[in-house]
C-alpha cells in the first residue's frame, strides 16, 4: 500500500512552520514544507501533495500570485489549496478564493477547524 500524500506547508516563518508541522505530524499527517511561493509550486509539481496550506504573504512569490500559477497549470489546478493568513475580513476571504483558494483559514489558526478543512478537502 503506498504511503498517503503528503500536506504541503508553505509558511515563511520558521517558528509559525514548526508549530504547525509539529500539530498536524502529530494529527497523523506526513508534512512536507516551503518558506515561499516558487518552492511551493515545485514541491506540488513533484510531491503532488494532497492539500496546500498557503500563507498568503510570503518572499520571492507571495501566495496570491503561486495560487494563481497553479491554478493555471494542468498537472497542479487540482490539488486544494487553503488560505493561511492574518487578514480575517470578508474581502480578503473573497481575495483569497478568486485567487483560486479552495479554503481559507485565519490565523491565529484554530486547529480542529483547519483539521476539519484539511480533510473535507482530502476526501473530496
């Protein structure tokens, strides 16, 4: 039986990635990481992973603009992406989606809920 695919983690912030790496290992998940938005497109190009958890404010390529890229590229349009980020209004909720989020998560992030995204996402 092959091993289940991994969650992408895309977060620049080093204490931010190994918190969450920490909870969703320890959730049963198999983490894989990038500190931005190039990386991010590489690893789901390679790893094809099962969910993308994409903060949106990010160097080299923020995640609005990696966001887009996958969603315009064949082998990447359908791997889900959520939305981590720190703007919690309805406009940045809607920004995050037409960017091509299928979810959207604010931090800081309450972790049954994202669970919650992570694997209604997964089983879609």
């Amino acid at each position: 039986m092959s091993e289940p695919r991994p969650v992408l983690l895309v977060e620049d912030n080093a204490l931010n990635r190994e918190m969450l790496t920490r909870r969703l290992t320890r959730a049963g998940l198999r983490v894989i990481a990038a500190v931005d938005g190039e990386q991010a497109l590489a690893l789901m190009a390679s790893e094809h992973p099962a969910v993308v958890l994409m903060d949106m404010n990010l160097p080299v390529m923020d995640g609005w603009t990696a966001c887009r890229h996958a969603r315009q590229d064949e082998m990447l349009r359908g791997i889900p992406i959520i939305a981590l980020t720190a703007h919690a209004t309805e406009a940045d909720r809607c920004n995050a989606l037409a960017a091509g989020c299928d979810d959207y998560a604010t931090k800081p992030i309450d972790f049954p809920e994202l669970l919650a995204k992570i694997e209604r996402l997964r089983r879609a």
